[in-house]
C-alpha cells in the first residue's frame, strides 16, 4: 500500500470515526450489564465516574436507530425522551448525545451549538428514518405526557415518585415493548419508593461501585487509576461517600458534615498572610443567616484568596443575635468591619438570606429590611446606600455544594477560622446536615466563602429598594 493509499484510508476512518463515534466506543462491565438488559425498567446505580450519562445515550442512539447490539428493540420509527431536573441539566446532556451521535442518521434539519443545544424551547432531534428523541425537564409539570406515546424514557438522575407514576402509566402500559432506564446516584431526593421497586422486583437492579475493573472499558485501558479514585473519595463530604463512591441506597456515616475540621490546626487569630501580588489581595464577602427566631441575626465576615492553584478560606468574625430591630444588627454588623479595621467599601459582596418571619410569630427580618437599617447607621438617605444585599441563589443541591465546597479547603489545609468565631466553631464542629442551631452558621458561611469561590453560581438581579 502507498502512502497516499495509506492516507486516503487513515482520513476515512478518521471520517467514520467522526461521524458514528459510538461505533469506536466501548463500554465498561456496568454499562454492559445495563445495555444487555432486556428488562422493562433497568436501574444503574453508582458513582458519577463509572458513565452513567454516557451508557444512557448509547441507549437511546440503539433504541432511536433500531440497532441494538446486546437485545431486541422495536422498529423504527420510535420515539425516546431524555428527562433531567433542570435546563442547565439539559444542554450537558444534550452535548454528551451529539458527540456520540452518528450524524450521518440524523434530518439534515437537526442544528447543535456547543454551549445552547438544539434548536426549540423543548429541544427535538429527528432522524432520517423518523424516529424522534425529545429532551425534557421535570421542572416542565406534567411532561406533556398527555397526547405521547413513547417507545422509551431515559431517567439522569433521581426522578420523584410523581414523574414515575407518569411516565409509568404511559410507557410501560401501552404493550409496545416500551421501556424506562434510569442512571442514577442515589443523593439529593428520597428514593425510598424506587428501593422498594427494586425489592418487588419491578426495576432491575445494577449497582456498580467506583472501582478501576468497573471504568475500565472491555479489552481496554483503564479510566481512572487507584490514586485518582482515592482522591475523588477524600473529596467527598463523609455523610454520603458511600452513596457517591459505592451508589449505595443511603450513607454510611451519621456524624458531623465537616470531618476534615481540625481545632488545633484550624483556629487561629494570626494576621491575614500577605501575598506577593499587584491589586486586592483578598475578596471581602459577608453572608447573612435570618436566624430561627423572628428578627434573629447570624453574620459571617470572611475573605478568600484565590491566587494559587486552591483557593484560601479566612473566617475573620461572626456576629449573633437573637430578636432585635433591623437598626440594631446593622449596626453591630458595622461594628464587626471596624474592630477588623474595614468598613463597608471594603467588602465586596453582602450576600442575605430569603425574607424569612421565624418560628415564632411577631417579627420579620429581610434582606430589604437590613439595608434600610445600614441607611440609617450610616445617615444616609433612603435608596442612597453604595452596595445592596443580594439574595443567596439556592438551586437544587445548594446546601450540599457549598459544603463540599468548604468540605474540601479543609481537606487541603486551606481554611483558618478566627477564634472569637465561637458558634462557628461549635457549628463546623458538630453540624450533621440537619435543619438545627448549628445550621444557621454554616449557611452564613456557605453565602460568603463559597459565593466568592465558585463564580458559577449565580446571584439574582437587583433588587428595588423601595
């Protein structure tokens, strides 16, 4: 063969490659195990890095093209949905679809744009054979699932007990040979209906632990070694490392959140290490917790260094209260900034709870509330106050973010909390993932430091003051 032979064929399996990567694609011992299962429900339960996502939309592309490897499908044409929690959600999993996808079967009509998806507000990917895959959310009501008939569902994520019942009743019961496959780990929603349909044998259990045999593909390499497994365990917030790591039902460990929480190493009242770089060396946050108690207060003043590789985590002060008027935390919340020699120009996010009226009845404490209290500690006039507090954002799983957010600047040695910080250190201490008196701190916390560090989290237009 001549070179230029050799190359014509070299750029035409490149071509094909490009074209139908799922032809190049191997799966590992669970997603075989999932794809080779003829049952009507089929469940995969495990860690994120075992491929879920992936092992999904394999399904889908065999069930959408009539060519599956491992079992008998329905004919085309068909039609499939993809459903997940959110938008945000969607375009993920509709980027992970296309780069699978052989675009050589899919309607010359099917546009993608990295980063939006495809086109529609419900998006739509038609097949030359006239199959139909539909990408919906759970945030859309009742799915639309009225006037569908559908040949298969696929499930990312925990689903509710309600979503199920839908899509139940229309996919399983029309007698066509349809199908629901869910790829999950089993956090952030109670799953205690879908263990007991496991049990009762109507979904097909897979369990697959995050291990080297179980992300490495068949007659392949391996994905990921030991040490990399080991780090993404340490990574992990205790409570649940055996849900995350092992795609067990429930957690292992009841104890405190933050395990990795040393005293000894942690608490410390040195000064603010300087760093060697131009500009302001620190970001300035505080976050504000409405407390349980109508007209109660938790501050948290922190600042963040992210100018090496891991950013720093610096709780400075704290500030609680019990009932009081606005006016008053304002200005113990000033007080707070001057014995750190700041005022309020040096912070550079105030970021407050929602509205909230307490547990008891007679008072009420806000976001709004406070600055009208801030105007008048520092004589200001109505609407002239040079910042706003923002409301925190708490999508889906924020609590749990910001704590392994926090979770692993400890676990880096890269969190130092002041010790006049008492309910704090009492908080880190002992907080255990429930609505209790420790929480109000960590999410004072959480509204600081982690706002500061993770710019993808995203903070609500401004307010009106008035």
């Amino acid at each position: 063969m001549s070179l230029a032979e050799l190359a014509q064929v070299v750029s035409e399996l490149r071509h094909r490659a490009e074209t139908r990567p799922l032809e190049y694609w191997d799966p590992t011992p669970p997603q075989l195990a999932f794809l080779s299962d003829p049952s009507p429900c089929v469940l995969l339960r495990g860690a994120n890095q075992i491929g879920k996502t992936a092992c999904q939309m394999a399904e889908i592309i065999y069930r959408c093209t009539g060519r599956h490897p491992h079992k008998i499908v329905p004919r085309p044409p068909t039609e499939c949905w993809i459903v997940v929690h959110s938008w945000e959600q969607s375009l993920s999993i509709q980027q992970k679809f296309w780069e699978l996808a052989p675009k050589d079967l899919l309607d010359p009509s099917v546009e993608y744009m990295h980063g939006k998806g495809f086109r529609g507000k419900t998006p739509v990917v038609l097949w030359k054979n006239g199959s139909l895959l539909r990408f919906k959310t759970t945030n859309q009501g009742s799915l639309g699932l009225a006037s569908s008939t559908i040949s298969y569902v696929g499930l990312d994520e925990p689903p509710s007990a309600r979503i199920w019942g839908e899509l139940n009743a229309r996919v399983l019961r029309q007698g066509q040979g349809g199908a629901i496959g869910l790829t999950l780990t089993p956090v952030g929603a109670p799953l205690g209906w879908l263990r007991q349909l496991v049990k009762d044998g109507v979904v097909s259990d897979h369990q697959a632990a995050l291990t080297v045999e179980n992300t490495t593909p068949i007659g392949g390499r391996p994905l990921v070694t030991q040490e990399q497994i080991d780090r993404i365990a340490k990574a992990y917030l205790p409570i649940d490392r055996a849900q995350r790591l092992k795609g067990a039902w429930e957690g292992l460990t009841t104890g405190r959140v933050f395990e990795a929480f040393n005293p000894e190493t942690m608490v410390s009242d040195a000064p603010l290490p300087s760093l060697p770089r131009d500009g302001k060396p620190y970001s300035i946050a505080i976050g504000i917790d409405h407390g349980a108690d109508a007209g109660s207060q938790v501050a948290i003043l922190c600042a963040v260094d992210k100018s090496g590789e891991h950013p720093r985590i610096f709780v400075l002060d704290e500030y609680t209260a019990g009932a009081a008027t606005a006016d008053a935390h304002a200005r113990a919340m000033l007080a707070m900034l001057h014995r750190n020699g700041m005022t309020h120009a040096h912070v550079d996010k105030w970021v407050g709870d929602r509205a909230y009226g307490g547990k008891r009845s007679g008072g009420r404490m806000s976001n709004l509330t406070l600055m009208k209290g801030l105007e008048a500690s520092l004589g200001l006039l109505p609407g002239r106050l040079p910042f706003r507090i923002r409301t925190a954002w708490k999508p889906r799983f924020s609590v749990y973010h910001g704590a392994q957010v926090i979770h692993e600047t400890m676990e880096r040695d890269n969190f130092i909390v002041h010790p006049r910080c008492e309910q704090l250190i009492k908080s880190l201490n002992h907080w255990a993932f429930r609505d209790d008196e420790n929480k109000h701190s960590i999410d004072a916390l959480r509204y600081a430091a982690v706002t500061l560090i993770d710019d993808r989290i995203r903070m609500p237009v401004r307010i009106k003051m008035y």
